[in-house]
C-alpha cells in the first residue's frame, strides 16, 4: 500500500504542492493503523491520494481522489435509518455504515470543496457528502457533483439511491 501511495503522490503533484513525499511517508509511518483504512478505501475505488494539510488542525489529508465517485461504493442510501425506511426497492446498505466499517470519516462540503480545487471530481457522478443534524432530522441528506465547470451542493431524501451517487471518504494524519 505505501508504495502504491508513493507512486501515485509522485505522479499527481499538482493535489498536493506544498507537501513533499517524505513527510507523507513519515505520517503514514508513524500511524501504522492507517494504512489499513487507506487499503479498504482503495479496495472500493477510491484511488487514495492526498490533497495536501487541512486548514484547521495542519494534518495531512488522504482521501478518495478518483475522477468520478468510488465504482464499489455506489447506489446506497445515506443512513441505516433511511435504509429501514425504505419501503420498496432497497439498496443493499448505506453510507454511514460502510463509512463506519472503514473507519473513515465521510466528507464534509469543506472537505469536498477543497479536493475540488485540486481538480474537477464528479463530472458525471455525485458524491453524498456528510449531512448536518438539522437537514438529517428532516429526513433529507446532501450531496455534491460538479457540472457546468462548477461545484453544486444538493439535497435529496436520505432514502434515496442512483447508480450514480456515492460517497467519498477521507482521514487525517
């Protein structure tokens, strides 16, 4: 997996300028745990890469950085409550659960926003993004996508599903 990572860092210099490969190594190195977080995130599609430190807390930042939405973590509906409320036609699972069983953490739109500004991301997919308490108790969840050269947040009822709409995760180190 570490080597993976290498080659991929090195040949996507421009989601991560200000970093160099042997910091990353060094915050990989010294959380052995996650790798094993990075693989499952890989082993679902999600092309793990990092797009450089998160504004708040200075970690570095991995995350899914497939052009379209991971292909193994797609047609799910946001939570295990929506799940169960699906009456007809449910999906197999939900985002929040796979999030979970990865342990990961689902992107924020801050999060999404700032791989965003590392490429253009969802050109054809949607990514479910992680959705405030207030809109949740609502019974709605949002998601993001970029088209029109620009990046929109949307909402849609959490009991929804497309084959098109996923998730992206992300951890920090």
């Amino acid at each position: 997996m570490l080597e993976l990572l290498k080659e991929r860092f090195m040949k996507n210099p421009s989601l991560h300028p200000e970093l160099v490969w042997e910091e990353v190594e060094e915050s990989l190195k010294k959380n052995p745990d996650s790798l094993t977080i990075l693989k499952k995130m890989e082993e679902t599609g999600g092309e793990v890469n990092t797009i450089g430190r998160d504004e708040k807390t200075g970690r570095i930042i991995y995350c899914d950085c497939c052009i379209e939405s991971p292909k193994g973590r797609r047609s799910l509906c946001y939570d295990d409550i929506a799940l169960k409320s699906r009456k007809n036609n449910p999906p197999i699972g939900s985002v929040l659960s796979l999030v979970k069983e990865m342990n990961a953490n689902l992107m924020d739109e801050e999060i999404y926003m700032q791989l965003q500004k590392r490429g253009e991301f969802d050109l054809k997919t949607s990514s479910w993004i992680m959705t405030p308490k207030e809109i949740r108790n609502q019974g709605g969840a949002l998601f993001c996508e970029r088209r029109y050269t620009r990046v929109f947040t949307f909402h849609n009822g959490a009991d929804s599903y497309y084959s098109v709409r996923g998730f992206r995760c992300y951890i920090l180190l």
